[in-house]
C-alpha cells in the first residue's frame, strides 16, 4: 500500500517545522507528497519530498475544493477558497485518509493510502468474460490431441489456486488410456440409470434427452482428487473445519476450467458415480479421494449459456435472491413482496408436478413426485427427498415457502400440491410462502 503525505503550508515554512510534523505521523515509506498548485516552490516541500525520497504532485485551487475533506478549516477556507489542503490534496489521490490531520502554526499534514490498483479496463473485461464465458462442455469435442505446453498452463492455473494453510491437496492424474476411460463411463452410465429411476415420468422424460458425460469423447480425462492429510497436523486454518481441504481442491478446479476456456479448451465436469468407484477404477491409494472427473478437449464452439438453461432443465438463481445484508434473510428487498409484486405479472410454467408436504417426515416419501419440508429442530437424515427448514418465526417461514417454490420453479418445477401435515403456525406460514412463491413463479397450485 503506497504512503500519501498531504501538506497545506504558509509561504516560508522552515524545513524543520513541516519535517517534524510529518514524522508524528509518518514511519514509512512515502510514495507521494501533494499540496496545492504554486506552493511546489516552496524550499520545505522540496527538501521534504527529496528526503522522502517521494515524487511530489499539486492540484489546483478548483480540484481541491471538490474533495469533501472531514476536518474543515475555516481559515484555509477563507484564505484560499478551500476547506483544507493538506486533507483535500490527499483525497485528490485517491488515496484513503489514515490519520487526523496534524497541524503547527504554519503548517497542516494529512496521510492517506492509496490502495493497491486494479486492473485496467480491457483487463477486467477479460477477466469477467472468462468467467461468463466457461462453460460445462460435453458436446461438440474435436478428436485432436491436447497441446502439451497448452495443458502445463492449463495445471498450472489449477496448481496456483488458494489452498487452507496452502496445503495444496489436490493431485492431477491424467487419463487417456480408452480401457481406462471405458471403464469410468461404465460407472456413470449406471448412475445414469439409476437417477434416471429415480425421476416422476415427466421429468425423466427431460432428462432421456440430457447428455450428462463427454467420457468416450474427449481425448482427455483429468480425475481431480483430494489428499485430506496433506500437510500434516497443523495445517493453518483446517483444525476447526476440515472441509476446507475439500474447497480447496474444488478451487483448483475452477482454476482450471476457467484456464481452459480461455485457451479455447471444453472441460466438462461428471459426478455421476460414487467417489469410491471410480477411486477404485482408477487404483487410486485409501487416502486420496476423488474431488472432480473432468473430460477435456478441444471444441468448435462454447454456448452462450449453461445447457441446462438451454434445454429447460433448470434456470440461474438471480443475485439478488443469494444477498442478505447483515443477517441471514434480510435482502435488498423482501422476497415475499416481491413476490406477490410479481405474481401480478407473472407468466404460467409448465413443468414437473411437484407434491410438497409441509412438516412431514422421511416415511412420507413413498412417491418420486413427493418432497418433505422437515420443520423440526434437529437435523433429520439426509434425504434428497427431504428439505430441512426449520424456520425460527413464522415470517421466516413464510420467505422460506417462497424460496423454495421459487427454488423448485428453477428446477423445472411447474405445478405443485400443497399439503400440511402437521398442523402449526409456522407450517401454515410456510404454506402461504409456498402459495405465494409458487404465484410469483406461474406455477400451478392446488392445496391438499
Ligand atoms: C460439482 C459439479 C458437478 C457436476 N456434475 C455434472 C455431471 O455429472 N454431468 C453434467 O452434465 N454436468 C455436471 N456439472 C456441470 C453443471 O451442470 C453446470 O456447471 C451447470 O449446469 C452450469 O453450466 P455452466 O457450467 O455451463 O455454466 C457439474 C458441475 C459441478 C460444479
């Protein structure tokens, strides 16, 4: 962080007044000496900006008078029309003031910081286009082999990305061996299957046309896996949650997704199969888990968006709904009246029945259409069939019915029964949010 040192002075200022000033508050390194357009001349601030070793910069009467200095002098002011020199020719960086102005009787100094800069325009455009522009890929792959010097920065990226304690617990293993990859997608074409069961008929209907995997046809398999001991016992910042191993690794997938699409290379990531099956598939040693199986190639093209959106499976979150400010629940607007706002507006989904029963329990999940809201204090097993909330007040209830019908209206929901098995205020409010989330949202609804 660079060091700023404002200074307001009378004409003739001995050096020794303004240097003594300066060293109340200075101990560092100064970047910068600013004052006011003409008082450059003056030999104190000369001498000080030589002994600082600082380049020394002036605004003018006009630039500094803009800036909204905290400790306004009346005196400066009057004398030249400014609030305070030594503070507004700090702001006048853009740098952040850091201590109170100090003053003698001929002299002001202000210090500020200005921060670390960011990146130029261009650059940041470049930056958030990356981040746009990834996608997961599992059509379209070219039969080309990967550029080796092309896959060493790809790693790197990945290899460079934060780590708890940087502890680094990720590992790379590389896979193009066909029998190996045939294997790997024997696995996920079960898992396929098997989640393919799991679906009511309409939704499995979606997701018959979904493709899932690019295992067979990329020339390229990356498992990404997770060594939870590295680094030994006392890694910095893992002792009270050892999860951070685990978001480490998935950030150094990130990393490298975001590193491939830039070099124009489609990664797509697949998580249907066990960990362990596919651990055991690949040998990999008892203490090393699998994190990410990435399929990577070369593409003629990225889509403009997820393919999930562009088939209909499911819909991006808006920002606005994943903000809260200071405490949990408390967005820039309230999510139930904007809810009842939109339901005014809004435009009828098709889609999945959904039949929601409200304080049930896991042995009300008899059928694949059937999704309990578990209201109880404690944590019930997991279940994806289940959704924990329990809600403290009945308002809270009440957004959480509407997160969650406008949660599954993302999810490709478009109908959905309401039911109230146990019979408290709170469900009730979590009814109504339903109802009302479910409006926003064109859903259908009925109440059972
Ligand atoms: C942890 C994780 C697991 C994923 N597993 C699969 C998968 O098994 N099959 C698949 O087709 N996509 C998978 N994806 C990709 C997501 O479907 C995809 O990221 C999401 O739909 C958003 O699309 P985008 O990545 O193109 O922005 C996975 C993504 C993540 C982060």
């Amino acid at each position: 962080m660079s060091l700023v040192v404002g200074v307001g002075l009378r004409a003739g200022t001995s050096y020794a007044e303004l240097r003594d000033l300066v060293h109340r508050v200075v101990t560092g390194e100064v970047h910068l000496v600013v004052t006011i357009e003409g008082r450059e001349t003056e030999p104190a601030v000369q001498q000080l900006a030589d002994e600082l070793g600082a380049e020394l910069r002036t605004f003018s009467k006009a630039e500094l008078a803009e800036q909204p200095a905290p400790t306004p002098s009346e005196q400066v002011d009057q004398l030249s029309g400014i609030p305070s020199v030594a503070e507004a020719a700090v702001l006048a960086t853009g740098a952040h003031l850091v201590t109170p102005k100090q003053r003698t009787a001929n002299a002001t100094v202000a210090t500020g910081h200005l921060p670390a800069p960011g990146y130029e325009e261009v650059e940041r455009a470049v930056v958030h286009r990356v981040i746009a522009e990834r996608r997961d890929v599992r059509r379209g792959f070219l039969d080309v082999p990967i550029d080796d010097e092309l896959l060493t920065r790809v790693l790197e990226a990945a290899h460079r990305a934060p780590s708890v304690g940087l502890s680094q617990p990720w590992d790379f293993l590389l896979i193009r061996e066909r029998t190996t990859r045939q294997k790997v997608h024997a696995l996920a074409m079960q898992q396929r299957d098997a989640f393919a069961a799991s679906l009511p008929a309409d939704r499995r209907t979606a997701f018959d046309g979904l493709k899932i995997e690019a295992i067979l046809d990329t020339p390229l398999n990356i498992a990404v896996t997770c060594d939870p001991g590295r680094g030994g016992r006392h890694v910095l910042g893992r002792h009270a949650d050892p999860r951070t191993t685990w978001f480490s690794a998935a950030i150094a997938i990130q990393n490298l997704w975001l590193a491939a699409r830039a070099e124009g290379l489609g990664v797509g990531w697949v998580s249907f199969f066990g960990p362990q099956e596919v651990a055991d598939v690949l040998g990999l040693p008892a203490h090393v888990e699998l994190v990410g199986y990435l399929c990577v190639g070369y593409v003629d093209e990225f889509a403009a968006a997820p393919e999930l959106v562009r088939s209909g499976w499911a819909k991006r979150r808006p920002l606005s709904w994943a903000v809260h400010q200071e405490e949990w629940g408390r967005r820039d607007s309230s999510i139930v009246e904007d809810a009842l706002h939109a339901a005014q507006e809004a435009v009828p989904a098709t889609g999945q029945r959904v039949h929601v029963i409200v304080g049930g329990a896991a042995s009300d999940l008899g059928r694949p259409d059937v999704l309990v809201v578990d209201l109880r204090e404690e944590r019930p097993e997991q279940d994806f069939g289940v959704l924990w909330r329990p809600a403290r007040t009945p308002a809270e209830a009440e957004e959480y019915g509407v997160e969650i019908a406008r949660d599954l209206a993302l999810q490709g929901v478009g109908q959905l029964d309401v039911q109230v098995a146990a019979g408290s205020v709170v469900a009730e409010a979590l009814a109504a949010g339903l109802r009302t989330g479910a409006s926003a949202c064109g859903l259908s609804h009925s109440s059972a």
